[in-house]
C-alpha cells in the first residue's frame, strides 16, 4: 500500500507545481509521485473560477407597436368593416346583408 499524502500538502504541491514551467510528469518524478496520482490532485485541487465582478447587465428592449391596420377589411355600400380577424361567417353575412340596402 502506498503513502497518503494529506490533502493540504496535494494543494501545496499543486500550486507549486503550478507556478513552475515543468511539466505535469517532471514535477510529480521530481517529487516521488505517481504521475497519475498527482493528476488526480490537480483534478481536485482546481482554481475556484473567478467571481463576477459585476452584475450582468440586462437591456430593456421595447418592440414597436404593431401595424393599426386591421388583418381583415371590407367595404360594403358606404361603410367599411374592419376586423383583427375573420368574423364567424354567418354573422358576417347577416351584417353584409344588413348594410347591403344602405
């Protein structure tokens, strides 16, 4: 069975590893650590990522206002009929049949 090494000499040995310019495999020889072994302790011993200095910034958008023009028109006589959408057919009939004498 191997040596344990305690958890905050791993972060010790990571961060010095850490400001050298050798490589993973050199430092953890240098050491007398497994090369594996040692990066399973830079896995676990990460840099927390930086805190958001900031707040995100959220921008207020306003669409423009729809079109006042209706999607259904229609003229019948002398008056014009408008509608967001199409009315129900028979209805519409009674009102063209209404206004048709006008």
């Amino acid at each position: 069975m191997g040596k344990h090494t305690p958890v905050v000499q791993q972060g010790r040995l990571v961060a010095e590893w850490r400001g050298t310019d050798q490589s993973m495999s050199a430092f953890a020889r240098q050491h007398g650590v497994a090369q594996a072994t040692f990066a399973a302790w830079v896995a676990r011993h990460r840099p927390a990522p930086p805190a958001a200095t900031e707040a995100p910034r959220f921008v207020q958008v306003a669409a423009p206002p729809a079109p006042a023009t209706p999607a259904f028109s229609v003229r019948v006589g002398g008056h014009a009929l408008h509608f967001d959408s199409p009315p129900p057919a028979a209805w519409f009939a009674a009102v063209v049949q209404a206004l048709a004498p006008c």
